[in-house]
C-alpha cells in the first residue's frame, strides 16, 4: 500500500503556481484533460521531494500523465466517485459556499478554476448528501 502524503488543495494553490503547467497545456484542450493534468500537477508538487525538482519537470511529468488517462481512457466515460468525500474537499466547500451566496454556476467555476459542468456535478453530490441526511434511514430489522 501506497502511504499517502498531505496533498496541497488546488484552490490553496497560488495562481503563479501553476503557471509552469498553464505555460505547457495546447490552447484547445478539453476541459477534463486541463483538470486531469492540474490535479496531476497539485498532486506532484506536494509530494515529498518536490521542492527539489523544477517546477516545469513537474508540469511535463503531469501533462504526460494526462495524455496517458486520454490514451487508455479516452473516449469512455469513466466514474470516479466522490460519495460522502465531495465535502472533504476545501474546493468543494467553496463551491457549495459560493452557490449558496447566489453566485451562478459560470461565476463559480471562473472562482474556482472549476469547470461549469464540474461545479454542477459538486452541487448535485452535494444536494443528494442533504437529502440523505434529512431523510434518515428506516429501521427494517
């Protein structure tokens, strides 16, 4: 088993941070690919031992990454659940927060550097975690 490290959260992660990954992603990307390869890149830098690697090593190693799901992934629509997790995330907290301050969904993901399409998805995981819990279990036994 893999011991996992603490990993900065993206939205912690200042924006002249990422800009060695920014300076390498195509103008046209999809989405999915720029947030696979920012996830990858996030998950990199913090790693024990980043800091003794440049920062632009670490945005090639995470675009490679990033064409690697493309080429063995792409095309189908992989699931990765987020189930009772999606508030863990201090991003996902921040959508939540932003949307219940009435900011719209484009607003959001311009805050967030969330795709629309992505802080739809939070709010929905987020809306059915509500409901569960309002609604409670019944006792069958």
């Amino acid at each position: 088993m893999v011991d996992m490290f603490e990993r900065m959260d993206i939205a912690a992660m200042p924006p002249a941070q990422i800009l060695p990954l920014e300076a390498l992603i195509p103008p046209g990307w999809p989405d999915t690919w720029r947030e696979l390869a920012t996830s990858h890149y996030v998950t990199l830098v913090s790693a024990p031992g980043a800091e003794t690697v440049e920062m632009a090593s670490l945005a090639s190693l995470a675009i490679a990454l990033t064409l690697g799901i493309a080429q063995d992934l792409g095309g189908t629509q992989p699931y990765i659940p987020v189930g009772a997790e999606v508030m863990s995330s201090a991003r996902a907290r921040r959508v939540v927060d932003l949307l219940k301050q009435g900011q719209g969904y484009r607003q959001v993901a311009d805050t967030t550097g969330l795709t629309e399409s992505r802080v739809r998805q939070i709010e929905s995981e987020w809306r059915k975690q509500q409901m569960a819990l309002r609604q409670g279990q019944l006792q069958l036994d």
